[in-house]
C-alpha cells in the first residue's frame, strides 16, 4: 500500500478537498480524488472524509491511501449474500464470512468490507455493534450483534470465557501429540507493524493468549496435518502465531512460517491461509438458549481438504460455500 501526506501550509486558501489535493500534489487527477475520497482513502487531519467538496481549513495534513490491486470488490460483487445468513433476529446477526474480504473498514476503504457488503444487500441496518473480526483470508463464523444489550452480554461471555469457537487449519508438518495446549504472550512487532510475535516465557510483555490443540489427520507425503484449534482467549493472529510456535504454520500463511519452497510441485499451491472458523458457542444474551453455530468449509478448503485426505470424514465437506 503506497501512502501520500500532504501538507496544506497556513498561507493556503481555503478551498475543497478534491481541489486541495490536486493543487498540491501534481500525481492526481481530480477523477482519481474523488474515486479515492468515495472509497474512504483519504483523511484530513487523521479523520476520514468522504466528501470531495469538504472545506478544508489551513494548516492541514492530508493524508492519501492507495493499495494496488483491488480485487475485493470484483470478489464481493459476485457472492450471494444472503446465502451466508447462519442465523438471525432481532439481536443478533451470524453469518459465514467469505474468505478475501476485511470484516470492517480498513485504512484505504471504508467501503469494501463484510459489514459494507451486507448493508448494500439489506441484510444489515443500523444500529450494529462489531463484536469481534476473522482475519482477511480467514473464513467461518462471524457474529455481528444488533443491540447495546445483546453486545454488553456478549461481551461478559467472552471476558468469562464462555463463547467456545473451533477452528479448522489445515497445516505444514505433523504434531508430536494428538492433543496440546499453548500458552504465551502476543505482542504487536514495531517493525512491520501488521506481524505479531509470540513468546512462551512467563513474565514476557504482551497480552496473555492460550488455545487448545486437536490433530484429526495428517500425512507424510507432504507432511501435513489437519487441526482443530479451540482459542481460550482472542488474541490476533493467536492461532496463526500458536501453530507457528508449534512447528506447524498453515498452509498460505507465509507472515508465519509456511514455505513455500517446501511444498511439492504436484500440488496445488495455496493462495491464502486456510483457517477457517468452523463452530461457535454461546449463550444466546436475551432468550438465554445455548446456541451452536456451524458455518460450512469455503470450496478451496474442501478441495484441499479432500485432496490430501480422500478419506476424510464428509462431515467437514459437506455443503462447503462457493469461493470464487
């Protein structure tokens, strides 16, 4: 992603946004302004605005985000949303998030998201309180609570630890055990500051993470391995660092450890990191019904999943999303 900062100085005229910019930055064109600005790329004095005919009032810094490459939106435009409603009423939204796509607003788009998404295609409306995220490559259950009430509940479970979710991942190498636990700290590394860094020493600075650890399968030719992770905590990037700790980086995650250098030429190489949120549970927080959400494999998983374990049990194939 290329940033641009532009610094409107104190002699400046007050002029719009759009015109601002290209007065004092020669790169842009003032069709490509107003693109950006309708995206959500552009902020002035490190708010975002999105209107091209905001005032801006000297001094100023304006600040420009650009990402190369956007394909979220040709990937969005062709899912059925509303076939990933997994469940919904008046307090409480879950849908099976596909991968490719941020759950929220991002630094260069306030527009190409899973909550921009479903809000174009009727499915969500205001208010709605964002609960927690899955990763951009990661898919699965995302629950979007539709109530102040339903999230401060919510939010109790998850501080208590009662809202269980399992994950799949399939992953580089094989387990020394079929079941273990992993406890450490996460931090955020300074440099680059998108990675995250995991130490399993005791009094390290960072925030306390643990998840448990279950191989359903693996294989030797290539060493791979199917596990299902249950994260106690919420940490980002937690299963991805954990797994990575234990020698076992998913496939497509190269910021954590998968090379791909080491994966055999007569495979397909994966284009994300396969980890998929595939169950959660919960206490629903006004009826008080204990609710299991299940949220079907995306078709590239399956494919893989079915490719290195032809005798996989159905019950991880079945129904598996369309993935474009």
């Amino acid at each position: 992603m290329k940033k641009y900062r532009i610094h409107i100085p104190a002699s400046a005229v007050s002029d719009r946004l759009d015109r601002l910019i290209v007065q004092h930055h020669s790169g842009f064109s003032r069709r490509e302004i107003k693109r950006l600005i309708d995206r959500g790329s552009v902020y002035v004095n490190g708010r975002r605005i999105r209107q091209a005919s905001y005032q801006v009032f000297p001094p100023a810094e304006i600040q420009i985000f650009v990402k190369e490459n956007l394909e979220i939106e040709h990937v969005a435009v062709q899912i059925h949303w509303h076939s990933l409603v997994l469940y919904q009423d008046a307090h409480l939204l879950i849908i099976n998030k596909p991968p490719g796509i941020p759950t929220a607003p991002t630094v260069d788009s306030a527009v190409h998201n899973v909550y921009a998404y479903l809000q174009q295609a009727g499915i969500l409306s205001h208010p709605f309180y964002p609960f927690h995220r899955l990763d951009l490559d990661t898919s699965g259950v995302l629950m979007i609570p539709l109530s102040r009430q339903a999230v401060r509940k919510l939010n109790e479970q998850m501080r208590h630890h009662r809202i269980q979710k399992i994950y799949l991942a399939l992953c580089q190498g094989i387990p020394a055990s079929t079941q273990w636990k992993t406890i450490g700290t996460i931090s955020r590394q300074r440099q680059p500051p998108s990675r995250y860094r995991f130490s399993p020493q005791p009094g390290m600075r960072g925030f306390y993470s643990e998840s448990h650890f279950r191989c359903l399968a693996y294989r030797s030719q290539p060493e791979v391995s199917l596990i299902q992770a249950r994260p106690v905590t919420g940490r980002t990037h937690q299963i991805r660092l954990h797994l990575q700790h234990a020698g076992l980086p998913i496939l497509g995650d190269a910021h954590y450890g998968f090379q791909l250098s080491g994966w055999p030429g007569d495979f397909p190489s994966p284009e994300r990191t396969l980890l998929h949120c595939r169950e959660m549970m919960f206490t629903h927080p006004l009826t008080l019904d204990r609710i299991s959400v299940q949220a079907p494999l995306p078709a590239d998983f399956a494919r893989f999943l079915r490719l290195l374990f032809p005798d996989i049990s159905d019950k991880y194939i079945t129904n598996a999303m369309p993935t474009l």
